[in-house]
C-alpha cells in the first residue's frame, strides 16, 4: 500500500510539474514574442491603418507595405534615413571589437587557466571588477584621451573601447572552459613536438569552439546595441554613426511616422537574432560548458 501511495504521489507530482512547465514555458515564450510580432506588424502597417486601430494585433495580407523598410534604407540624398551605411558601419565596429577580443581573450584565458603565476587564482575576481565601475564613469576620461590621440570620431577608436569593455568578461568566459580541457591533451602534442603556440593554435582553439563562438556572439551583441559611447564618439559626424544611433535619430524624430521607427527596429534587430540562431548548437555548448567541474 506504501509503495502504491508513493507511487502514485510521484505520478501527480510529474503531471503537475509537467503542466506547470508548459506553462512557464509558454508564459516566456509570449512575454519574448508578442513584443517582437507588434513591432514586426506596425513595421508592414501603413501609417493610416496605425491611426484607425493602434491597438490591432492582425493585418490582412492585402494591406501589407515594405514601404517603411524603403525609406530606412533608402539613402539620405534620397530622402531616405540611411541605414544602409549605418549598419556598414556597425557591422565593421562589432566584427572588429569580435576579432581584437578574441585575440586578446584567447591568450589571457589560456595563461589563467594554464600558466602557474602569483595571484593567478585572483585574477578572474580582479577582471569581473572592472564592471563595478559603471560605463558613465569611464565615458568622459576616455573621451578626452581619444580626442588627444585623434580617435574621438573614428570607428577603429570605438572599437577599441568596446574592446577594453569586453575582454575581462571574454577571459573570464573561455577560462572556464579552458579548464575542462584535460592537461593530457596538452602533453601528448608536446610529446609529438608541438610548442606551447602550435599546441594552442592546432589543440587548444579547435576544441574551444564552441566557447569561442558563445564568446564572440556575445561581444558582438554589446558592440551592435551599445549607444553611449557611439553618441559620445560618432555624434559629431553622422556618416560614422552606428545602427544604434540611427535608431536614436528616428525616435527622437517628431516626422518621422512609428511605423518607420519600427520597421528601424527590425533592421536592428534581425542580424543578432539571425546570428544567434544560426549559431545556436554551438552558442549553447559554449555557454554551459564548464559548468559541471567533476
């Protein structure tokens, strides 16, 4: 009868835990989309269907225009807003704040993980403290140090911000990942004549893959959203400015119809979540790798 009786429990308790995750998980999933879909619907509205019905969450077929998707593209000679050259541009800033991190991270988090040094056990505490101090802080000095130096409107110098910004929390990402590699992997290529470089080049980074890719998803996310320093850096010379900033320029724009500042959206939006799907298997590999230290 006990065994009945806890038997039955555990089976209620199943179907109630299975319920409640469907739930939760459906809860997430509209609270995630439903935004994206109105924004994704006011982007294909023409502007006087918006005004009769603002708060319609269907549009026929019929009644669908690509028009506000025109005018964010089209250039500003022509009377457009010109996001083509803005995503040019944020596209070259997020790629080389990817490329310079790595290539910073990558040989930080190998000497963390690998290298035997004084206080290295305290050295991923002392990277995560960078971010105690907040962006606003940093922005002023930086400004005036790039300005001496000639960067203050250039998009190589914000990348380098960006850069300063990303590699502590880069390093601390693929270090956790770097310990789960076994030391034997690394002595075997010693023993067949590799150096310390060729090992990390043809061992360590093929099989860090998926922690580099997580990693590089991740800094090109904050590169592509990121507006303080692009408005502090860029403002001044809107043929640099990034996406962010373009968007900034649509909202703030008394003319210009929402339907066009959410078809601006869209624009920005697409490429990280275009991004983030077609990178997914390995994005999930990289961010949960590590964690079990067994």
């Amino acid at each position: 009868m006990t065994g009945k009786t806890a038997l039955s429990r555990a089976q209620v308790e199943d179907r109630v835990l299975g319920v409640l995750k469907w739930l939760v998980i459906a809860f997430l999933a509209a609270i995630t989309l439903l935004p994206f879909y109105y924004m994704l619907l006011l982007s294909l509205k023409p502007i006087d269907a918006l005004l009769l019905d603002p708060g319609s969450l269907w549009l026929p077929a019929k009644d669908f225009t690509v028009a506000t998707y025109q005018d964010v593209m089209r250039s500003t000679d022509a009377g457009g807003q010109g996001f083509v050259r803005f995503l040019l541009n944020s596209a070259l800033v997020s790629l080389g704040t990817v490329l310079l991190t790595l290539a910073a991270a990558v040989p930080g988090a190998y000497a963390v993980s690998r290298l035997k040094f004084f206080g290295h056990r305290q050295v991923s505490a002392l990277f995560l403290a960078v971010y105690l101090f907040p962006a606003t802080l940093l922005a002023v000095p930086l400004f005036v140090i790039f300005a001496r130096m000639g960067l203050s409107s250039s998009l190589v110098g914000l990348a380098v911000v960006y850069v300063a910004q990303t590699v502590p929390v880069s390093v601390y990402m693929l270090k956790n990942y770097l310990v789960t590699i076994p030391y034997s992997i690394e002595e075997a290529a010693a023993l067949d004549g590799c150096s310390r470089l060729q090992t990390v080049r043809k061992v360590i980074l093929p099989l860090a893959l998926p922690s580099l890719m997580a990693t590089g998803l991740y800094v090109f996310m904050i590169a592509w959203n990121e507006f303080l320093f692009a408005l502090l850096f860029l403002a001044a010379d809107p043929d640099k400015w990034t996406v962010s900033l373009g968007l900034a320029q649509l909202s703030n724009g008394v003319e210009v119809p929402k339907t066009v500042l959410m078809a601006g959206s869209v624009v920005l939006t697409i490429p990280v979540v275009f991004l983030f799907f077609a990178a997914e298997r390995l994005l999930t590999e990289g961010l949960t790798s590590g964690a079990d230290k067994s």
